[in-house]
C-alpha cells in the first residue's frame, strides 16, 4: 500500500521575513552613515532622538501616574520603579510597579553641556545637560541660544 504524498506549498516563514528586514535596515543605517559627512549631523540627530524618547516616557509616566514627575526626582522617577505617587524604589516591590522608562539618562550629545546628563529648569543653567518642565513635561536640551546645529537653528528649540 502507498501512501499519499502530502504536497507542501513553499513559502517564507515569518522568520525568515524579519531577518530580512533586519538585515536590509542594517544595511540601510550603514549606508546612511556613509553619506553622512559630518558628527555634527549624528550628534544633533542623537540629540532629536534621545528628545524623543525622553518625551515619550514622560508621556508613559503620565499616563500611569496622572502627573509629570518632579525635577528634583526627574531622574530617579524615570530610572527606577515607583509607586502610584511617584516614591522611588530601587527595586520592583508589591507597591512599586511602575518603570523604569528608561535604563539611565542619557548624555546631552551636543554643545557646551556635551557629556552632561543632569535635569535643570528650563531656564539654561551651566553643567546640566537637560531642562525640565514639571508643570508641561516639556524636555529640552539644556544650551544657550548660541548653540546651534549645521543650519543655525538652536538646538534647545529642537
């Protein structure tokens, strides 16, 4: 008695699928770096990126918190677990669920403050890397309007 022969459609699987993606975007950000001459560029797109990410983490903390966290505590608040009220817990414990959004705070990639990492008002404030508005959330580079990036807009309006 012969079996049947079961006929199977070749296809893609799904991860064959994405490590093409992966490959073709690491291609890409290699490919983009080559035309990008100057560090300049990278650094105020580093700048633009770590904006953004900042930005939507302190929108994730709103949204867990129904609050904007203090500036005083900025950095603990997004780097360790808190607690409904914003407290800081090093450690995940039954009251302290929330967080980290971020793994640490990032260095400011630009300007006078390069290398900074420190949370200031909005006003600049020399040797802090970044401004905070607990009232907005609003996030910004921490410069004076003299730093600019390769186009001449100021890189604390980014």
């Amino acid at each position: 008695m012969r079996c049947p022969r079961v006929r199977r459609d070749r296809a893609f699987t799904l991860v064959e699928i994405l490590i093409v993606v992966i490959i073709l975007g690491i291609l890409a950000t290699v490919i983009i770096g080559l035309f990008s001459n100057s560090s300049k560029d990278a650094s105020a797109n580093a700048l633009k990126d770590n904006l953004r990410n900042l930005r939507g983490q302190v929108q994730l903390y709103v949204a867990q918190h129904d609050s904007y966290p203090a500036q005083a505590t900025f950095i603990d608040q997004m780097t360790k677990f808190t607690d409904a009220g914003g407290a800081v817990s090093a450690v995940k414990t039954t009251t302290h669920i929330y967080g980290p959004y971020i793994l640490q705070m990032p260095a400011l990639p630009v300007g006078v403050n390069k290398g900074k990492f420190g949370v200031t008002s909005m006003t600049y404030t020399p040797d802090f890397g970044w401004g905070y508005d607990p009232v907005t959330g609003m996030i910004k580079a921490n410069l004076p309007d003299a730093d600019v990036d390769t186009d001449g807009v100021r890189f604390n309006t980014y």
